[in-house]
C-alpha cells in the first residue's frame, strides 16, 4: 500500500511572512488557520524551547482541518542540554505539557540532537528504550511529571490510544554508520532525511514505516529557497517513498527571507 506524503513549514509565526505569503491584514491569530488551509502539515517548533500549555496545542488542534496532522519538535532540554541521559522526568514533563491535545492530529514527534554529540550506541539505545510508542504510553510516562509542570497545567489522559511515531535529526557525522542506522531500525525511529546546504550530514537511510524531511535551504542555510530543478528533485523522491510504503512527511526550514510556506505550496503541487 502506498504511502501519504504530507507537506508543510517548520513553525508558522514569522513577522517577515506578513504581508507577503500572508495577506496584508491578516490577524496574527489567524496565521495558523491561513498556513493550514494551504499545507497538509505543521511541524510546532516552540516545542522545543520551551514547554507549552494543554490550551495551546487545543487552540492549535482547533484551528486546522480534519485531516491535518502536526509533527511535534522535542525539547531542547532533553537533546540538547541532557544530552540525551537521565531524560525520565524531562520526557515526562514534555508529554505532560500538553502535547497530547493535539488528539488524531498528532503525528511524527522530532528529536534533533545537537552537532557536538557523538554517536554513542549505549546512550542512543537508553534513549530510544524511553520514548513510549502510543498514546496510551505517553500518558502513563506524563503522569510521573515534577513540578515544572504544575497539576493545573498538566494534560496527562488522552481520547483513544494511537501509535506514536519518533524521527531522528543527527548533526554529527558519527551517526552515518550501519552501526547506528540498524539501531534506529531495532527501535523503529526514522532517520531524518535533512538538506543543510553541505553543514551537517544527509543520510536517505530507510529505519522505519515514515520518511521525515527537513528542508532547511538549497545553497544557503535557512536563507535560501528552492528552485524548480530542486523541487522536481525532491517531489520524486517522495513520490518514490510513498510508492514504496512509507508515509512522507517533508518540512521547510528556510524562513529567513520567507521562501519556505512557498516553497512547501510549489512541492505540494508537484506530489499531488
């Protein structure tokens, strides 16, 4: 059976945005529910600077269609200052926080690990180990919250139990061995197929039922935009992808100059 290949932007409140892909006038309020008509994915990018609040991925979930879905960016605490150990109560507070009112539009949660963590097969396995794997799970893991997330802000039930999916996001080269690819396979997590302009490595390693990519920019870092021949490029790869089972989900980074909500709507396009 053939995949879903779902495309959208990384985050979506962007004060250079206004005024060109959104309309002049458009209420910031309103942004989300704009992006959304016109994508058939978000990826929250708040997440992972700091924790947000049940009301805020409620007003989220309301604000997009039916059949939307979010990927969801893990913090920063857990990646990039626990590197990764002694994570329990920092995962449980991340899934406490609210992430679980997304509902049936939750989909891919995102773990980028920063440049200088090397692979580490024994701290990458602990990690992966801990990540819960349906909803169900992620509730019993957001129950055992601390104090950072306070009862009354705290969302640790859900509406029906669904499968979670995790992808990977390395920076360091280390990750680029069968080694580590078999044990993003073992534990079900996708590698992150990520286009930084030659800065960080690119991997197209198939580990899991999805394909996660991040798009940060062509030539430049998150600055530059796509053009046609790059676009066809990756529209058959997803194409290729979802032929061979996997459900795409592919997010622009490149908003510095605000190519990336039209970049995403010229490869919505081309994949469907």
């Amino acid at each position: 059976m053939a995949g879903r290949v779902r495309v959208g932007i990384s985050g979506w409140t962007y004060a250079g945005w206004r005024g060109d892909f959104y309309p002049r006038g458009l209420v910031q309020r309103r942004e989300l529910e704009y992006a959304a008509q016109q994508m058939s994915s978000i990826e929250i990018n708040g997440s992972f600077y700091s924790l947000q609040r049940p009301t805020s991925y409620a007003a989220w979930r309301d604000q997009t269609p039916d059949d939307f879905v979010f990927a969801v960016k893990g913090g920063r605490y857990i990646t990039h200052m626990k590197k990764l150990r002694d994570v329990e109560t920092p995962l449980a507070n991340f899934f406490a926080s609210g992430v679980l009112a997304l509902g049936p539009k939750l989909g891919p949660l995102l773990w980028q690990l920063p440049e200088n963590l090397p692979f580490d097969p024994e701290r990458l396995a602990g990690f992966f180990a801990q990540l819960p794997r349906t909803t169900t799970e992620a509730a019993a893991l957001a129950a055992a919250h601390d104090d950072k997330v306070p009862e009354d802000r705290a969302l640790t039930t859900v509406d029906a139990d669904r499968p979670l999916r995790h992808a990977l996001e390395f920076r360091s080269a280390t990750y680029c061995t069968p080694e580590a690819f078999a044990l993003m396979r073992e534990h079900d997590v996708a590698c992150v197929v990520a286009d930084t302009a030659g800065r960080w490595p690119h991997a197209e390693e198939r580990t899991s039922d999805h394909r996660y990519v991040r798009l940060h920019g062509d030539t430049e870092l998150y600055a530059s935009g796509y053009g046609d021949e790059a676009l066809d490029a990756w529209a058959a790869k997803c194409r290729r992808w979802a032929g061979e089972g996997e459900d795409v989900y592919v997010y622009f980074d490149n908003d510095a100059k605000g190519h990336a909500p039209h970049d995403a709507v010229r490869l919505i396009e081309r994949v469907t």
